[in-house]
C-alpha cells in the first residue's frame, strides 16, 4: 500500500485510487514504449511539417528529410563574393578539407574527386555543378557511376552589418553498407558530419587569418615530429 | 633543448626535447628568457585539467628574444618580447569586440571538437594548457614557437628588467581584468578572495581604478601580509566567519564588488567544501567552490561578482536565489590579456604598478620539477617562482622580500 496510506478507513477508496494509478502507469508506460519503438524504427525521412525557421539538418528525426543529410555553418568576416570565388575554383578545397586529396576541373561544370576513404583507400567520381549563382551558391552531383552517390551545395549568405558572410555547406551522401558504413566511418573520424566541421573551420582560418592554424610543437614524445599536428 | 614536461599527476621532468620550427608564415620563435609558474598550472599538476597527454610541455607565462621569424611576422630578431598566454588569430569577429581569449582561429580545428563538445563554443588557443586549448607547447623550455606572433607579443623598451614586464603575458592583466569586471566605483569597498599574485594584483587593480577599501580573504599568513602591504585589511578564514566579518566591516551593506581569484580548487573548512572534496574524491564532481558561494552570498544587493578563478566542469549548489534575489551581476572569463597590455606597460613605466615584490624565488629550468612540488606544497613561502633557462642546475635564488611602497 505504500504511497498512498491515507487512513484505515479510507480503505476501499484507497484501493481503487492504486488500481487507477497502476493503471495509468500501466498505460503511461505501453505508450512510451510504442514511442520509442517508433522512434527507433521510424529512422529518417520524416514526413511531419516543422514551423521551426531552422535548416532542415537542424530538425529531429521524424522532422528532418533524411538521415544522411549533413550540414554546418560558420559565420567568416569576409566579404560573400571573395568565399565564392575561393570556392568555386574546387582545386583550392583540397587545401583545407582533410579528405579531399585533389580535385581537377574537366569542363565548365565537372570536376574529378579524389577523397579519401576509411582504411588508407582512394575513392574517385565525377562531380557536376547543378547550381552556380556567383556571390550566392554553388551545387553539385555526383554522376551515376560514383562508388558513393553525393549531392551537396554552399551556401553563401549575408551576415548581419559588418559581421561578414554565414557559409552553409550542406552534403547528402549513401553511404557505402547504409547505417553500418556510417557508423564506421565516424568512428574513423571520416564521417562526414566531423569532416566538414573540422574543413569549414579550417576555411574560416585560412580565409580570416590567411593560414591553417596549427598547433605543432615539440613534445616529450618521441614518436612525434615538431612540425605536424598529431590530434 | 631541455623543457619541462608534464606525464602525470604530480610528475612533472626535465627532457630533451626537438627544437621549436616555424610552421606558418606568422610564426615566431623566441629564446626563453624568464617563465613563471602560475596558480593555474596547479590544476594541470594536481590532474585537474582534461586532455593533457604525457609529454606536454608546460609553461603559458613566457617572455624571451626573437631568434627566429616567418615571412609574415611582424617581430624582428633580437626584440625582446612578453608572450600573452591567450594565442588569438586578430581578425576573427571575437579578436575584433577584444575578446582575444575568445578567439575562434587559434584553436586547430581538430582540438576544437573537444571544448565545443563541453561548452557549446571551442575555446581560443593557449600555450602549455592541455589539448582543449589546442595542445600548443609551453615555454617551460629553451624555445617556444608563437602562432600568430603579429597579434600578441608585447615588445619589451629597453631599460625594464624582465622581473618588471613578465607578469603581463597572464596574472597582471587576469588580476586587472577581474578588477575592471567588478566595474569599480568611487568609494567602493572590495572584497578579494585569494592573495595568491592574481589576488594581489587585483588589490592593487582595484586601488588603481578607484576603491575606497579592499579586503582581502585567505589563510596563509605571508600572503596576507603581502596583501596588507599593498594596502588591503585581511581576513584569515580560519579565524573568522568569513560573511559575518565582511556585514560588520561594512556596516551591515557588505562589499559593493567581490572578486573571486581563488577557482576550482578552493581550500576552506566549511561544510560545502567538505561535501565538494568528497564529490571531487569519487568522481562524482570536478569543481570545488566553496569561495564563489561565499563570494555570491557575501556582496551586496545590486553589487558585482568578478570571477578570474578557473573552473572547468559543472558546480553543485550553485546560490542562485541570493544571485538573483540580490540582482547580482557577474562577469568573468578567460583573460583578454592582448586588450590590456599597452595600458599596463606604461602604468609599469609609470611607476603606478609594482610587479615584482611577491616574486619569491628564481629558479634554473633543470629545477622545476623541484619547484614545482614547493609550489604546491608550500604555498606560503612560495609566492611566485620564475624560472630562468639561462640559470645552472642548483642556481636558486631565494628573492629578498621588497618592501612595497604604494604608489
């Protein structure tokens, strides 16, 4: 009887208050359980109209358009058009995304990739630009044929007075083996939610301050060189 | 070269070590010619601070010689400079609004993940303070690379001895900070928590920017008296009720700004602190604050509480009814030490700040593992310990107590 002693003889009334709260538990817990289930089963590919002025990768499950879509925002203190034009000549990504080994322009609005992949190997395809709006937008898509099918755009949009320009790099990828390529691929710190955090902070720096930081110094550790960054 | 190297807790050794090269183009490299070990190094020796790897070099109060610079350096061989312990990039929004230590280039971005994890934001760089910072090498050493060389290094006039000018790469611009953030008035009675250097220095900041009485709090006598001798009155906790002392002082209105420069590691017999070590001891806390409670509960409605005391995790207890019953303001953080340094170099050419008469010891970098055990086990005695890589191994030089003369 123990949380709701009231008073002997309140004890038909007592019992059937008990009943009642078991009951709501009983119900409480049935519906969280369905919740979750759903939740887990549910996965991305949410169908639920958000109000949220949010871009769409900020959104929770049920919420957000796919799963694999990732994207990151950095706010840089330079003026729209200079990133653009960065940008669009892809030969400079190689200089700060940590996976990609090299790009060369084919034509107008393709590109090789080389990027590297999990576990020392190379991976190449044929990017195709979908979207260019000087100052504004580039997209891309990766042609049929790419061993891991990727679309993404960059966003380049006005910060308030003075504050420079907010980039928003969105990419939406298949991972190589679905979920399981992707979780492998995190822990490898390839995957990329972690790289293209780590590659627009390393565009912010070398956009802001004309280098990429690094903090390479000597050690106590005789394994490592004074000159590269080991973590 | 030989630097002091961090491998555990409480364990601390003299290594040879490579040199220190030029990485990018604003880089510089200066000769270490004098670094201090500061209070918060404690916290990295007592293993305190997350992310230290066995092997880092120490060190983030640093002054030297240019030896050698990058193609966009601003320094010239042979300038003597005072290094801020703050790496900040100068072109960032945050480097902009002055808040170096805030800077949002100076961590790389793979030590970034890190602090952004645990505080929403990376933090900005430092040197020699675990790899949250960004995992920069310390000058407890020979030589030491500075990033971003062009933005930081204060250059040194002739005619000031390093003694005079070190403490601006950290505790004399931290104890200014912390009293610029109690946002001094005239007539104001101050309360100081820690006679540690950047309590003493925030003494003598509060004096400067306007104080009528400052009183100052701890319970080692010789910090005390260096205290007095800057002009505050004290209060040895162990003798008295630290807010029943601070009610009477102030007749019953209690300090108009606290200043708290004591941090995660607060010394203290009361009950909370009692509870905060025994929470600390099995993990289940990282900060132990009883000095920011007493600070909180101790200041006047509608005062300032100033917090250059260093904290990393989360806090139990927090008093947030008499915070904000009171109508407190806070203010605190990593020290924007780039922001002050002009301003303090001339007041020490002026005369107006006295900088080194709490220095106790100097010592040869060889012996700072030694120094680093009296730095923690007597902290009385030990006031403030410069290291000098120029010194022999066995050159301690046990500093005459100057008597201070305010200004």
């Amino acid at each position: 009887m123990a949380p709701f002693m009231l008073n002997d003889e309140d004890d038909e009334r007592n019992g059937s208050v008990e009943r009642a709260l078991i009951g709501a538990a009983a119900v409480a817990a049935t519906a969280g359980l369905a919740y979750l289930v759903a939740r887990t089963l549910g996965g991305g590919g949410g169908d639920k109209a958000p109000i949220s002025d949010a871009p769409p990768s900020a959104l929770r499950r049920g919420y957000k358009p796919s799963d694999a879509l990732v994207s990151r925002t950095v706010t840089i203190a330079r003026p729209a058009r200079e990133l653009y034009d960065f940008w669009r000549r892809f030969e400079n990504l190689a200089g700060f995304m940590d996976n990609v080994k090299s790009v060369e322009t084919l034509d107008d609005k393709r590109s090789r990739w080389t990027i590297a992949a999990p576990g020392g190997t190379e991976i190449q395809f044929v990017s195709r630009i979908t979207e260019d709006q000087p100052g504004r937008v580039i997209a891309w898509e990766s042609e049929e044929d790419a061993p891991v099918r990727n679309s993404g755009r960059v966003e380049f949009l006005d910060a308030a007075p003075g504050r420079g320009t907010m980039v928003r790099a969105t990419v939406d990828y298949d991972p190589p083996f679905g979920t399981l390529g992707r979780g492998v691929a995190k822990l490898l710190q390839r995957e990329p939610n972690v790289q293209a955090r780590r590659d627009l902070r390393r565009f912010k720096q070398l956009m802001e301050t004309g280098e990429i930081t690094s903090s390479a110094s000597p050690s106590g550790r005789r394994s490592e060189e004074p000159t590269r960054q080991y973590l | 070269m030989r630097a002091l190297t961090w491998h555990g807790r409480h364990d601390v050794r003299v290594d040879t070590v490579p040199d220190p090269e030029i990485v990018n183009p604003r880089d510089a490299i200066i000769k270490v010619t004098s670094t201090a070990i500061c209070g918060s190094d404690l916290h990295l020796y007592d293993g305190y601070i997350p992310t230290m790897r066995a092997g880092d070099i120490l060190g983030h109060e640093n002054m030297g010689e240019v030896v050698e610079v990058g193609s966009k350096s601003t320094l010239k061989v042979g300038q003597r400079v005072v290094i801020p312990f703050t790496i900040s990039c100068g072109s960032c929004f945050h480097c902009s609004k002055q808040q170096y230590s805030a800077c949002d280039n100076s961590n790389p971005a793979t030590t970034s993940d890190m602090s952004e994890t645990l505080y929403g934001y990376p933090m900005g760089g430092a040197f020699g303070y675990a790899h949250l910072t960004g995992g920069y090498a310390g000058g407890q050493a020979e030589y030491l690379r500075v990033p971003y060389s062009d933005v930081g290094p204060v250059v040194i006039p002739d005619g000031l001895e390093d003694d005079q000018v070190l403490f601006l790469s950290d505790i004399l611009p931290t104890g200014w900070m912390g009293a610029v953030n109690a946002e001094i008035e005239q007539g104001d009675t101050v309360a100081v928590w820690g006679c540690g250097p950047v309590g003493l220095f925030a003494i003598q900041s509060a004096f400067q920017l306007g104080a009528h009485r400052v009183i100052a709090i701890d319970h080692y006598p010789r910090r005390l008296q260096l205290a007095k001798q800057m002009g505050a009155e004290i209060l040895d906790f162990r003798e008295v009720d630290v807010r029943d002392a601070l009610f009477e002082m102030t007749g019953g209105i209690g300090p108009d700004a606290c200043i708290e420069c004591v941090g995660m590691e607060t010394h203290g017999l009361g009950i909370d602190n009692l509870a905060d070590h025994a929470k600390v001891w099995l993990k289940l806390g990282t900060d132990r604050p009883a000095a920011f409670r007493q600070a909180i509960l101790s200041c006047r409605k509608g005062g300032r509480v100033s917090v250059p005391g260093v904290y990393g995790g989360m806090m139990d207890k927090f008093p947030i009814g008499a915070f904000m019953e009171k109508g407190l303001t806070m203010k605190t953080g990593q020290t924007h030490v780039q922001k002050y340094t002009r301003q303090l170099l001339e007041m020490i050419q002026e005369g107006k700040l006295d900088t080194t008469w709490f220095i106790s010891h100097h010592a040869s970098l060889e012996d700072g593992p030694d120094m680093y055990r009296h730095w923690h086990d007597e902290q009385d005695s030990y006031t403030k310990i410069v290291l000098k890589p120029g010194l022999a191994k066995g050159e301690v030089k046990a500093k005459q107590e100057k008597q201070h003369e305010p200004a």
